[in-house]
C-alpha cells in the first residue's frame, strides 16, 4: 500500500514510520510511506507557506496554492482511487472500523495541517474525507497521520509476524484486551492467576472473555453498547452475545466478593 504525506515536517513522518511494524513492512514492500512538502511548491524567496486569516484574528492559515500543488503532487504517486483524507478536529473520530476500511484502499493521501490550519476551499475542492484521532488541541496534523497510518499498517496481510495478533481479534469483537502475563509466576508479591498456568485452554479462553468483558463494561461502557448493537464480519454473533451477560455478572460478582477472586474461571 502507498502512503503519501501532505506535511510541513516530512523528516517526522520519515524518521516515525522507520521502527517497528511499519519499517518492517517498508523493507518488506507491503507498505511504502512517501511525503510532499508544500514548501516545495512555493517560489518566492521567502517560502511562504501561510498568511494571515481573513476577518482578522491569531496565528496563520495555510496558503491554498502550494497546499493544493502538493496534495496534486503526493495523489499523482498514489494507485487511482486512493481517498484523499485530512486530519481534522472537525472530522468523524478515527476507529478500528474506518482503519479496516482505509487498509483495503489501493493507496493513501494524508494531509497533516499546521498553524490554525487550512484555507476551507483545500477542504472542498481537494479533500474526499476528514478524520480526527480525538478531542484535544495539537499543534500538528502529523502525529495524527502517523497514528492512522500505524493502525492501517498492521492490517496489511503479513505485516505482523504472527498470522493475528490478540489485540486485534480482541478488537474486532468491539471489547478491550485482557490483562496479559508473563515470567515470573510471582511479582511484586502478586501472582499470575492461577486460570493462566492451568494448561486448561477452555478455562482461559472463558477468563480472558470475561476479563475483556468487564474491563470494557467499567471504563468504556460505550464500546460494548456499539458492539451489542453492531453486526457484520469479525462482529460477535446473537450467541456469543447471549453468553455475554452471563460472563458480565460473573465478572461483577468475583469482584464484590473479596473470596470470590480466587474463583478465577
Ligand atoms: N489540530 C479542537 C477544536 C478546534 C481545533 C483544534 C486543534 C493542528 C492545524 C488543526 C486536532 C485534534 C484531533 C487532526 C482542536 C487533529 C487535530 C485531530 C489538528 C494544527 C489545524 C490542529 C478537538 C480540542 C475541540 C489545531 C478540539 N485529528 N486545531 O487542535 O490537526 O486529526
């Protein structure tokens, strides 16, 4: 899959997308991240990539002319068809399903924003969706790029090592992960449940549901309403479902009772 990045700092996104999953699957050609930088497109000798809003106000709006060059030039290396997305407070959050859904795409345009951001008329004449990763005031677009493209790269086929990774089909099942455990047994006085080193794979399967289960019910209640409600592939079925709540309430109950914690199936 091809990434291009519309950004002010393509070093950022370069230097970023080298570690981990995403240089792995660069060097393994699944994945190649490219940049366009606007200030290349600009040729007064002062390089002026911003100017001052119009009605007055703070800070500087992106300049439309060298934003709309470089967004030209990064779509013009990427497969026909590939969306041309900008981070954006003002977009629909950014999720696990629109992630899916950008990594079945031929190809990517991220346009990062800086400043205030950019002229309105980039958005409508050159931007096919926008996208926020969350409600707080940054200073850039790029780290948001980057977590897009982060949450893609892993769902390319053989990105990851592993065939699947738990976090994923954890995910895809709309709930939050389990809590994981390694060497040693014991800890800092605490102990890996007992569930975990029975060998008994029935047993853990139901504990780690459970878990994931309660965990999503206590922090992101909103996370389990969508999944109750939500169908399709890699959705819990109606059974599944059904076995839920009776999971929910055990998990509730070794929580109450101080003896039942120790009844970890
Ligand atoms: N942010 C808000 C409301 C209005 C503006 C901002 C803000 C970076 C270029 C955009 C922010 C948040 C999530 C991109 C924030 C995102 C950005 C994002 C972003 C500089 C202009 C700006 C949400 C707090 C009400 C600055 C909130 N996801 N403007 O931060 O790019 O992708």
């Amino acid at each position: 899959m091809r990434i291009e990045v519309v950004t002010l700092f393509p070093e950022l996104i370069h230097q970023a997308a080298s570690w981990g999953v995403l240089g792995r699957a660069q060097e393994r050609q699944l994945l190649s991240v490219g940049t366009e930088d606007p200030r290349s497109h600009v040729h007064d000798v002062h390089k002026t990539v911003d100017d001052r809003p119009y009605g007055g106000g703070p800070g500087m709006v992106l300049k439309p002319e060298p934003l709309t060059a470089a967004i030209a030039a990064a779509a013009a290396r990427c497969p026909a068809g590939s969306p041309r997305v900008y981070l954006s407070a003002q977009g629909p959050r950014f999720n696990q399903a629109r992630a899916q859904a950008l990594s079945r795409m031929p190809g990517l345009v991220l346009v990062a924003g800086r400043y205030e951001g950019i002229d309105e008329r980039v958005i409508q004449t050159c931007i096919d969706e926008e996208l926020s990763v969350g409600d707080y005031v940054l200073s850039g677009g790029e780290l948001p790029a980057l977590l897009v493209i982060d949450a893609v790269a892993r769902l390319l086929e053989g990105a990851l090592n592993d065939a699947r990774s738990s976090i994923e089909e954890s995910f895809a099942g709309g709930l939050l992960d389990w809590p994981h455990y390694t060497r040693p047994e014991e800890f800092a006085g605490l102990r890996v449940p007992e569930v975990l080193v029975s060998g008994d794979h029935a047993r853990i399967r139901k504990w780690r549901l459970k878990q994931a289960l309660g965990k999503t019910w206590r922090v992101r209640p909103d996370l389990l309403l969508a999944a109750a409600g939500q169908a399709g592939e890699g959705q819990p079925d109606a059974a599944d479902k059904a076995g839920w709540a009776g999971l929910l309430n055990e998990f509730l109950q070794d929580k109450q009772d101080p003896k039942g914690s120790a009844n970890e199936d």
